[in-house]
C-alpha cells in the first residue's frame, strides 16, 4: 500500500481499534486478553490466493474462513466442517461432493459495504464459485492454483478463456463452470474430473478461503493489505517490518470450544482472544529475549536458541521451569532430503552408486548438528499419517561405509576412482542458502563422501538461484524439504510420480513399476488396504534410492504458563481462535522474574 492508501488505512484501524476497545469495555469491564508473538518473516501478503508463503499462509487463516476445517484437538486429523453446516456428501466413486453452507455467515463489516444493506455481507453459493475461479484466473497468476487445476470440471478450460480475456472483463465469471452446481444460496455441489477421495483436504486450506467480490473489485491489488474475509479475527494495524495487530471480528459465525481449559471459555464464543499482535522480530535470539521478558507469550525455538535450553533442546532449564514455562517438542510433517538428479548418467542410470552415496550419508551427525532437531528419516512418509511404518528400516539408510566402499566397487568406481579417466569421482551438492548453518551441512556431506573415496563440490546458493538451476537441470546431488499440504501420505508419495516431473519431483524419478502403484492408490478412499500399498511403495522406494532420505525436522515452542489451549497441529491454520491469555496471571507471574544468567540456563 502507497501513499494516501496507507494513512487511510491506519485511520480505519484508529476506529477500529477504539470500536473494540470500547465494546470489550462494555461487555463487563474485563480487561482485553491480549496475545502476543512473532512472526520470523515477513508477511508478504493477506490475500488467499496468493499466500504461498507459510507466515503469510498462517495469517491468512486467521482473517478469512474455509469451508471445512480441522479438528483442533483430534488425533488422527480430522477433517469437520467451518462455513459448512455439515459434512458434504460424496457420491460412491468420489467424483462428486454436495455442499450446504451454514445460514449465518457474513463478511467482516468494512467501507465497501457502506449505504448498503446488511444483506449485502450475507455469504452464498456465489461467493464460493467466485473464490474458486479466482484462484483459476490466469490473469491473476495464483500460485496455489495446483490446488484446484485438473480436478474441477472446466475450471482448467475457464483458467485458459481468462488468459485470453481483457484485464478488468469478469463477464467469465459470471458464465460459471461445468463442475459447480449452484442449487440455491446455501446447497451447491462440485463435480470433479476423476474419483479424488482426497479432494476435501484442498478445502480446509487458507488459500481456499471464501472471499469477498465485491471488496477485491473495489480495492484491486490493494487487498493483499486490506484483507475482508469472515475469519474469526479481521486486520486493524499492519506497519512494515514492526508488526500486525488482528481484533476480534464481532460477525465471526457462533462457535465454542467445549474442551477449553478454563471452565469459563467453554461457553464463550470464538475467538477466545479479544487481540492479537504479531511482531516481526527477524532475528531469533531478539525474540528469545522478548519472550524471557514475559513480553512474548510463546516463541519458536531454533538451532542458536536450543544451545541456551538443558540438553540440547530434550529438556527444559530448571530456572525456566521455575517460571512455568513448558516446553513442546513435536515433529513436523515435513521430511527433508538429498536428491539425485536422474538426468545426470552417472546417478540416475547407477542404482549401486547411489546406494553407496546413500549409505556414506551420515544422518546422525545431523541429528547432533540440530541440537536434536531431526528424527531420522527411513522413508518419504512422516510419522502421524497411514502409511508410516516405526518398525521399517531402510537397508540403504544405514551409515555403513564398509558397504558404502563395496557398493561402490560395484558401481564402477573402486575406491571412488573412475577407470575411464582415472580420476576421481566428484559431484557437486548445491542448497538453497548461504548461511553459516548451510555452509556446516556442506561440508559435513563433504566429509561423509570422502570416507568413500568420493570428492564433494559445496555449492551455496541464494533461493532464486538454486531453483532456477533446478529447473535448468543443472543440479547433481541437492538438499530440500517437503512440508505436506494435507495428512495423506499420497502427499509425499506424488514426489516421485514422473508425471510431476517438472514440478514436485524435483530429481526426475521415472520408474513405471512405480507410476502404477502411485496410479492405482489414487481413487482409492482411507482403507487397510490403502495403508498396505503405502507401505510397499515405500519399500520399493527405499530399494530404488530416488533420495537420501535425511530426516524429520522436530519443532520447539515455548509457551508461559498464562496462554491457554495451545496444542501442536500441523494444519491448525486457525489456532488463533482457540488461544487466549489470562491477563491477571500474566500481570502475576512477570512481577516474580528476575533476569536469568546463562549459568541458570545451561544447569
């Protein structure tokens, strides 16, 4: 936002800000419950359609709403519905889902509804087509547009017409597609191009929020700042590089949360917090120092932060636990790997070469350079979904040089020496940054190879760069991560499918025994028999050795004892409602701190 918009903005967010305050006055004189945390990296953009990024992403899902959610506090995850009614109903080869939205959804009240009447903000059938095609729109280059493409009946035909049509013509969407069924205000249905048990999960995400028409034609690009959604909460300050204050949105749909922790919020409706404010602290240590200061109520913990806490992250400080400070330590559905590029002849057409390479990584040595951050990996699956197997140990997993040395006599190259050239084997290994922490995991894989005989090139990169030698093929050996969208291991196993080559299958694995084990899971719904084929394609892989399969990265996050109802969730995209704050402990507890010696950190 630019010039005038901005100070337009923050006059809005005055008027906000004092309409809450004096509404929370009202309601009984209780103080605000305040949340306070921080954000790593920068907000980029609030706009659904747009927020590829996870901070962005996590915001998002706090200012707008989905029609389907996740169960908070359900293990396995669960799906249930948010502006839906109820479930939707499926048809028997899951191609077609009927939808009934509740009756009491509004969009936040804003200027673009001035003069008009309160019908005006009233969310129907209408608003979900048009938050769909948006995200199709060619025009608008979406890049969550994967959610939706090749699923929806003519969406991907409607994402061709817009590509053609002139910036500001929307007569497109007014046509409508083949594969949404309007029925009335409330009852639609969505026909899909194929069976897609699955196709739920892209409903609860942040970027399929429902948005409003009328508020995107009036503020343009502007709505990446200027966001007017139905979300529990709705954005009244946001100043560069300092912070983001979210206030309860009054017109949130009504909704509780029977297993909070105080008695007293089980009848209260969502949002449990009357604010929240996000400061967007970059540096870590600053923000661990904030949060010592009872001026943060959780924060994140990193590699450098874990270096002050007992144990190296597996256990809390006394001094902290004095305070009541808890420690969470969760796995994240996230694995991290080193790829082969099977375009280079000498790793994708030499299955011993890259067993040896495989068996030469040492993961443990990871697993100590995090502070204890990893859980090492023995396949693409994650734990927490079917499919993931504890008991399965990947033969080529092992850090075994021995057998890494004979592998790769095996392969061709007896003491890592090449008898064509006579030389060396050497291969680069490219990653996507060119921290200090990068340059360390570069010369750790170094190190690891030449126990082998085997020269490793360390290649930092900026982010851009990286990704466009990815695409330019010009990669040997590279280490990324895979953070899953939904929790269906098909999720991670799609990574290896060669018709996603080009996209998620980042190293061009192509191998047609797979491909039909990947194609026949496909329209198959949640069953025993689906786990079983999880596990073989896992298998399979291992034996295949597409990656070095490195780890699962694990997750610490500090909270003080006043917040309430935090629970870890990878796909808790609007936890925001279910946390709060008792002031009055907070205000209790800080009086008692005293400041904290490294001493008292590292007993």
């Amino acid at each position: 936002m630019t010039g005038g918009g901005g100070h337009r903005f923050r006059r809005l967010s005055a008027a906000l800000l004092l309409a809450v305050a004096v509404t929370a006055a009202a309601a009984g004189g209780e103080p605000l419950r305040i949340l306070h945390t921080s954000g790593g990296s920068r907000v980029k953009t609030l706009d659904p359609a747009q927020a590829d990024d996870l901070s962005s992403r996590n915001l998002t899902g706090a200012i707008y709403d989905t029609l389907l959610q996740y169960d908070y506090l359900a293990r396995p995850y669960r799906l249930i519905p948010s502006m839906l009614a109820e479930m939707p109903t499926g048809n028997a080869t899951h191609d077609r889902y009927r939808f009934r939205l509740r009756d009491d959804l509004r969009f936040a009240d804003d200027p673009v509804f001035a003069g008009l009447p309160e019908s005006a903000r009233r969310i129907t059938s209408d608003d979900v087509l048009y938050s769909i095609l948006r995200i199709a729109d060619a025009r608008n280059h979406s890049p969550v547009y994967w959610l939706f493409r090749g699923k929806i009946k003519g969406l991907d035909a409607f994402h061709e017409a817009t590509a053609k049509a002139p910036r500001g013509d929307f007569s497109l969407y007014d046509a409508g597609i083949e594969g949404f069924r309007r029925i009335d205000d409330l009852h639609f249905e969505l026909h899909l191009t194929r069976p897609d048990p699955r196709f739920l999960y892209m409903l609860a995400m942040p970027n399929a929020a429902v948005v409003c028409r009328r508020a995107i034609e009036r503020y343009g690009e502007e709505i990446a700042r200027h966001p007017v959604g139905s979300g529990p909460f709705r954005l009244t300050e946001w100043i560069n590089d300092y912070k983001l204050q979210l206030d309860r949105n009054p017109d949130y749909r009504v909704e509780y949360f029977p297993q909070a922790e105080s008695p007293a919020d089980r009848s209260r409706p969502l949002p449990l917090a009357d604010r929240v404010i996000l400061y967007l602290v970059k540096q870590p240590m600053s923000s661990w120092l904030l949060f010592l200061q009872g001026k943060l109520d959780l924060n994140a913990l990193d590699k450098d932060n874990l270096d002050l806490i007992a144990g190296g992250g597996r256990e809390l400080a006394p001094a902290l636990k004095a305070r009541g400070i808890r420690l969470l330590r969760t796995p994240e559905f996230e694995v991290r790997y080193v790829g082969f590029n099977f375009a280079d002849p000498r790793l994708g057409g030499n299955l011993a070469l890259r067993r040896a390479l495989s068996l030469a990584y040492d993961v443990q040595r990871r697993v100590e350079h995090t502070n204890y951050q990893l859980i090492p990996a023995q396949g693409p699956i994650p734990p927490g979904v079917a499919g993931f197997d504890p008991e399965f140990r990947n033969p080529n997993a092992a850090d075994d040089p021995e057998r890494a040395k004979a592998l790769l006599a095996e392969a061709g190259y007896p003491g890592g020496i090449d008898p064509a050239t006579g030389e060396r084997l050497r291969f680069t290994f490219d990653q996507t940054g060119n921290s200090s922490a990068y340059r360390q995991l570069g010369e750790l894989t170094a190190a690891d190879f030449a126990r082998i005989g085997v020269e490793t090139e360390p290649v930092l990169n900026n982010n851009p760069r990286f990704y466009e030698k990815l695409r330019q093929g010009k990669l040997q050996l590279f280490r990324l991560s895979w953070v899953g969208d939904y929790p269906d291991a098909e999720n991670f196993l799609q990574l290896f499918y060669s018709k996603n080559i080009g996209g998620c299958n980042r190293t061009g694995f192509s191998d047609p025994v797979y491909d039909r084990m990947f194609e026949a899971i496909l329209p198959m719904p949640d069953s025993p028999e689906r786990t079983r084929r999880y596990r073989e394609m896992v298998e399979y892989l291992a034996k295949q050795c597409p990656w070095i399969f490195e780890g699962y990265p694990i997750s610490y996050l500090l909270h003080h004892s006043w917040l309430q109802n935090y629970q870890p969730h990878d796909f808790a995209f609007s936890r925001w409602k279910y946390l709060t704050v008792d002031p009055a402990e907070r205000e209790k507890v800080r009086k008692t701190f005293t400041p904290l010696t490294f001493r008292e950190l590292n007993q």
